[in-house]
C-alpha cells in the first residue's frame, strides 16, 4: 500500500514537473520582445489649396512588441510632422501600426495635435519595407489625403514619405 501511495506521489511529481517545463517552453515562445524605435521618414505631398508640392517630415518614437523576421506591432509615444510653407510643426499625441516583413508592409496610424484652434487629426498611412542594413530598415509610407489639425483643416494629397525605421535598446 506505501509502495502504490509513493509510486503515485512520484508520478503525480513528474507530471507536475513536465507541464509546468512544457508551460513556461510555451510561453518563452510566444512571448514577444519589447524595445524602442524611431522612425524619420521625408517626402513631399501636394496641397490642393495652394496648388503646390509641400515638404514633409516626420520623426517618432515608441515601443515595438514582435520579432522583425514575423511581425511587430509598433506603439506611437510622441514625434513631430513638419510641413513647409507656413504650416509649421505638429504634435503627434500617439499612435499604433503593424509592420509585417515576410510581406513587405507596413500601416501606422497617427493622432496629430490641433494648432491654434485646429481639431485633433488621425492620419492613416501604408506602404512598404524595403531592405535591411544591419538594424535598420528602410520603409516608404503614403496615403491618398491627409488633413492638417488646423484651423480650416488643410488637406494634403498624395502623401509619400520614405526613411528608416531603426531599434532603440
């Protein structure tokens, strides 16, 4: 009867033992690494209102959950957009985006702060990555139509921005 009671407790060990290593191999493999990044991208779009090409530029930083060989999603912490011909600087609250590489995409989704009476704006690009040169990867963003979070809500056309997007440790 002890001999059955000990062969049981030590069954009942090992079984505990095994889920808990194929538990934790588990989540070790899923899990997603964490780190920051910026992402500096220039390009031009048109203003339809002026009727002439504008420079833009924009810098962000964050945080990035994933692996670059599958997928990362890209978490918006602040950054700046710069537009020329007396639109200035903006604010970028906040943001979110999916960079997927075995595809070669990439879509992120940005809130600009309103200036001097503007509404809050939300620009929503995608594109693609290019190569990588050691831990940077060049990627190209674009949208049909943007809108500037200012007074009278500018538009802008044809939105097309390319840089990098490089880690932070």
């Amino acid at each position: 009867m002890k001999s059955r009671l000990v062969v049981s407790i030590v069954i009942s060990i090992l079984i505990a033992s095994a889920l808990a290593a194929s538990y934790t191999g588990y989540t070790t493999v899923f899990a997603k690494p964490t780190h920051g990044f910026t992402l500096t991208l220039t390009g031009t779009a048109y203003d339809p209102h002026k009727h002439v090409y504008v420079n833009v530029a924009l810098t962000l930083t964050g945080t990035a959950d994933g692996k670059l060989k599958i997928e990362i999603d890209l978490h918006v912490k602040g950054g700046d957009v710069s537009v020329n011909h007396g639109y200035g600087t903006f604010s970028v609250s906040r943001g979110s985006g999916e960079l997927v590489s075995h595809c070669h995409y990439i879509a992120l989704y940005l809130w600009l702060t309103p200036k001097y009476g503007g509404k809050t704006a939300l620009w929503c690009m995608s594109g693609k990555t290019g190569t990588l040169s050691g831990q940077t990867l060049h990627v190209s963003l674009g949208a049909s139509h943007v809108i500037l979070p200012m007074k009278g809500s500018p538009r802008l056309d044809d939105l097309d921005l390319k840089g990098t997007i490089t880690p932070v440790y």
